[in-house]
C-alpha cells in the first residue's frame, strides 16, 4: 500500500532540477533516423507472433487548434480553415487502413486516446467518420470496457456534443482548464468561462462518461497564491475524477509562442513551489489521492484503486489502468510503443502527406531496445508506478545480480537516502512520502544516457 505523500520545500527546492518525464524509457532524445520503416514493419509482425500477443492501443494525434494558447509548446497549426481538417482526416484514414493492416484481426483495440492540437477541433460528423475508419480496420473492443479518451478545450464544445461523444464509444474525458482567473487567461490567450466548463461537466455526468478529467497548469504569468487558490477551490468544487496540475515550463528560446507572454508577467521562480505547494494542500484536504508526477484522483476512481492494487501503468499520454498493450501512433508527429520498439511519425504535415502519397507509413525515426535498456524501463516503470522496487523480481525477469548490476545507480542515490526520500533495503528501493514528488530525480539514478544527452534539455522535475 502506497503511503500518503508529504511536502517538503527545501528538499523540494533542492532536487528540483532539469529531467525526463519518463513516459518511455529510453526516452526521445534518443530516438533516431536508423530506425526506419522496415524497423517498424518488422516489430509490428514479431508482436503478432508472440506466444500471448498484447492488446493494442492507439493514440491519434489531432494537430489543429483554432487560437494559439501562448504557453503551449505542443505541435500544432493554427488555422480557422475547417477544410483543412478534411483533408487531413483522408489522410488519417489512409493511414489507419494500412496500419490496421499490419496488426492480426484477433488482437482487440481497448485503448484509445486522440490528443493535439485540439482534437474537437472536428465536427460530429468527421468524428463519427474517424471512428467508422478505425471500426473498419481494428478489432475494437466495443463494451464500455474499454479506455477510449479524449482531450477537450471547453471552448469548442456544447453539451450536446459531450453526448454525441459518448455515442461514439469515449468514456473519459479531459478538459484543459489551465486557470479560471480571468486576468491569466488574458495573458496566455485561452478565455473560457466558469459557466462553460460547469456546464460541460454536468453533461459529461449525464452522458455517464466513466471518468472526468480536469488540467491545470500552475506558474503562468500573472499567477498569485491567492488567485490560484479560488481556481483550485472551482475546481474542486466540480468534483471531476482526476485532476492533472501541471508545471508551466517557460521556454521563450525553444517555443515560439511563449515569446507573446510578457516578461513583467512571469511569476518569480519560488512562487511555482508556493502555488504546487498550495495544490497539494487543497487536493489532497479536499480528498484527492496523489498518483505520481503530476496527477491526482478520488479515492474511488480507477487509477487509485490501481495504484493501490499494483496494477498502475505508465505509457506516453501518462497513467493508465489498461494492461500493457502495443501502442500505435497515428497522426503527425506521434509516437507509438510497438514491442520493444519506439517510433514517431513526421512532425510536417507537408512531409506525412507525402510520406502517405507514396503509399509508405510516415515513420521518420525511433529506438530499437537492447537488454539494458528493457531492464532499466522495468527498474523505472516499477518506480514511477508503484514507488517500489522489488530486487528479487528483477533479478527473476532479467537473470542479474540487482545492487550488483546498479551498484553506481545505488550509490547515487545516497544523498536522496540521507535526505529521507528513499529507503534502500537488501532486498528493495521504496519512495517514501516526502520523495514522492522527486520520483523522477530517483529515476534519473537508473537513467543510462542522461550523461550523453545532458539533463539541461528537459523540464524541471517538481
């Protein structure tokens, strides 16, 4: 059973320091241009000849958005252009089919996460298509058993069409709220009501979607620890299932949309630790259950009864309840989990048409993984999940010696050990409750390649 999770700021200050996310392991700088299409194609056929062949999974990157939200460094293309989702969305199809082709009928689809961009950037209508599409060319699991999500902006929505998503086979629904203060949407250019959102997660409870999500992102401009704390009492006050606070990466030399934030705005470096201080405080009083890295959920939501069980699972859209399953990535720029493979399409949406004229997949790079490299996921995967290593269970999985093999990973973590995060035992690693928010400083100890591609490139890791 995980214990609750405590906060320390001077501890919190001291290992807040740059470093992956760890939604793969190796993670995606190491992805390269050697993995090619005949790489992929040759994953996809040796999972369909595993003894027990895993479920599949799919994420569909949806790369348009109506506004620019200034803080946001995801890909995506800013267009009023509706005709430009149409023939975007010819081109999904031809890539479903051929990836569908790829996979056995027998292997059943339980997974779906369409992500952006702004996936209600499509209508109803190119909705419906999309999911015909993929009925055609997937074996999807149509009982309500399945995970099937998607990422909504409020602002694009009514609540007739929370319903006609429901029709659609999603049962979990993420809102990106970021904050209701009105001056801060003002200053990162996303206004949207209170009203909008309320009224939208009234027909999400009505349509029965399973789980209700909510994002926040704290350490925009503008930001103060009291107005923080009357989002955070809406927010709450809605009651969604889950709910994702998110740290503000402000990165003006890499994203070219943060350059439209004024520099008077940004918020000084220690008010983010008051404002995820404060975040933890209201959550977790107001009855939230902390996960990992950035979420929470009500004690009755299936990611806490999975966190509790041990059966939590980690993959690139974050936490998940679902069994492990082979991830395809469909879409610009996404990124797909293929056995013991890693692959990202084109990030261009000139060169993915292309790519699909040609009658090739738009696989443009990835990662073949080695011994080492299953081993150390499983060492990090275990941590980021279950905040327990379990020597033995390693050593039964990958025939090694563990603080043999990771005597220098051990020995690096002295400090954090010192520091009551972390309680090394012969035969395990546990976090402890004020380590829990350096989880992935504790990651970082198992990280084979940090030294090579140096932590500066990331976001901080509180």
């Amino acid at each position: 059973m995980h214990q609750p999770m405590s906060f320390n700021r001077a501890l919190v200050e001291k290992y807040d320091r740059p470093g992956p996310r760890y939604t793969s392991y190796p993670t995606a700088p190491q992805f390269h241009a050697a993995f090619a299409l005949d790489d992929y194609l040759a994953a996809a056929r040796q999972s369909n000849a595993a003894p027990t062949p895993k479920p599949l999974s799919l994420y569909i990157h949806i790369p348009f958005c109506k506004s620019l939200c200034y803080y946001c460094a995801c890909n995506k293309i800013i267009t009023q252009k509706t005709h430009r989702a149409v023939e975007y969305l010819e081109y999904l199809k031809r890539e479903i089919a051929m990836q569908g082709a790829l996979f056995a009928p027998s292997r059943r689809l339980t997974q779906l996460h369409l992500g952006g961009g702004t996936p209600t950037y499509l209508s109803h209508a190119q909705l419906a298509e999309l999911m015909a599409a993929l009925h055609g060319a997937f074996n999807l699991d149509d009982s309500d058993a399945h995970e099937f999500s998607i990422e909504v902006d409020p602002r694009t929505v009514s609540p007739e069409q929370i319903h006609q998503l429901r029709g659609l086979g999603f049962n979990r629904l993420s809102f990106g709220v970021q904050d209701f203060d009105a001056a801060v949407q003002a200053a990162v250019n996303r206004l949207q009501s209170e009203a909008q959102v309320r009224e939208l997660v009234a027909a999400a409870r009505a349509a029965a979607f399973k789980s209700v999500s909510v994002d926040l992102i704290y350490g925009l401009p503008l930001q103060t620890r009291s107005s923080f704390a009357v989002t955070l009492d809406k927010v709450i006050d809605l009651r969604p299932d889950r709910i994702a606070a998110y740290s503000y990466a402000h990165l003006p030399e890499r994203v070219r949309a943060q350059r439209l934030i004024r520099r008077e705005d940004m918020p000084p470096p220690e008010r983010k630790m008051e404002l995820l201080e404060l975040t933890i405080e209201r959550l977790t009083a107001a009855g939230y259950v902390y996960i990992g890295m950035d979420h929470f959920a009500l004690p009755d939501d299936e990611l806490s009864l999975a966190r509790e069980q041990g059966t939590l699972q980690r993959n690139f859209q974050g936490y998940s309840t679902h069994a492990d399953c082979d991830l395809i990535g469909l879409g610009v720029s996404s990124i797909g989990k293929v056995g013991d493979s890693y692959s990202q399409s084109v990030k261009e949406l000139s060169q993915y048409y292309a790519r699909l004229d040609a009658g090739l997949l738009p696989v443009q790079r990835g990662y073949q993984l080695n011994d080492d490299d299953r081993l150390r996921r499983d060492v990090i995967t275990a941590l980021m999940c279950h905040g327990r290593v379990d020597y033995a269970q390693i050593e039964a999985q990958h025939g090694i010696d563990f603080q043999e093999y990771f005597a220098a990973a051990l020995a690096q973590l002295q400090s954090h050990v010192e520091d009551g995060l972390v309680r090394l035992a012969d035969d395990s690693l546990t976090l402890l409750p004020q380590g829990q928010l350096m989880m992935r400083s504790v990651a970082m100890a198992f990280d084979a390649y940090l030294s090579e591609q140096g932590a500066e490139r990331f976001s901080r890791t509180v």
